[in-house]
C-alpha cells in the first residue's frame, strides 16, 4: 500500500477526485494543513461521489506532523522541479508520494528535505506549466502500483 500527501491542496474538486482515486487504488490519502477550503465542501463531495466512505484520509495540522506520522518510510516529492522522471524509481511498498498545493507546488523548505533522488517529475511539452493534480496523483501512483504487480487489485 502507498501512502499519496497532499501538502495544503487548495480546489476541493481536485482532492474529492483524488479521494475517489485513493479508494480504487488502495493508497491512504494524507492532508497536510492548512487546506484551501472546507473539508465538508459541496464541491469536495460532489467531485468524490460516494467513494468517501471506502477511502482513507488523514490530516495534519502542519508537514511536521506528518513527517512524524510517516517515520521512516521512503518518501518521494513530485514536482515539476524534479531530478528525473517518475518512472526511472522504485517505490517500496509503504512509500509516500508527497504533492504540492496545485497553486504553489511544495514550498521550498519542505523540497529542501528531499535528496535530488528523491524528487520525481512527469515529463510535459516545454513550456508547460503543469498537469493538473488529480492528474498527476493518478499517474505516479498508478506507476508505482504497477512495480508491485498491482498487488490487492482486481
């Protein structure tokens, strides 16, 4: 199982997408505060359907919290600011995948934490800015489920 962290996501669409995709993936969602809208926003349920009840999501009042939370477990930044493409690691079972506000991407300090190995990015035509965030969850996630054989799927 992977563990995918949102670090203060800001369109509650997104996040009520990405629930929905946790919940089909098996991955745990973490939230990392402060959020840029309600957690019981219309917009949030509405974008997870009913899918809220089968996923799993924490939060976090700060990434100090969180980096406590998680221990010792590997833990990825994906950012347009990576090292190398998400498909050249490996992700252990138990990995984090962090994410960065779709506004702000991680904040400096928070990418200062994180060995150039450790930063991931998803190729893009030059001179594009990003993919959106429910996006780009789907797609390293997806990658790093596949190196387990899609383990708990169907």
């Amino acid at each position: 199982m992977f563990h995918i962290a949102l670090h203060t996501p800001v369109m509650p669409a997104n996040t009520g997408n990405i629930i929905r995709l946790t919940a089909n993936n098996g991955c745990l969602l973490h939230l990392i505060e402060p959020l840029g809208f309600d957690f019981e926003e219309k917009k949030l349920r509405r974008a997870g359907l009913d899918y809220h009840d089968l996923s799993k999501v924490m939060r976090y009042p700060n990434f100090a919290a969180f980096q406590e939370a998680m221990g010792e477990r590997p833990m990825f930044a994906c950012t347009t600011k990576g090292s190398h493409c998400y498909t050249e690691s490996r992700y252990p079972d138990e990995s984090v995948l962090l994410f960065g506000s779709e506004t702000q991407g991680l904040p400096d300090d928070v990418m200062a934490q994180f060995s150039a190995s450790q930063r991931i990015r998803i190729p893009m035509m030059p001179n594009n800015r990003s993919l959106n965030l429910a996006n780009a969850v789907a797609i390293i996630s997806y990658e790093a489920w596949r190196q387990h054989d899609f383990a708990g799927g169907s």
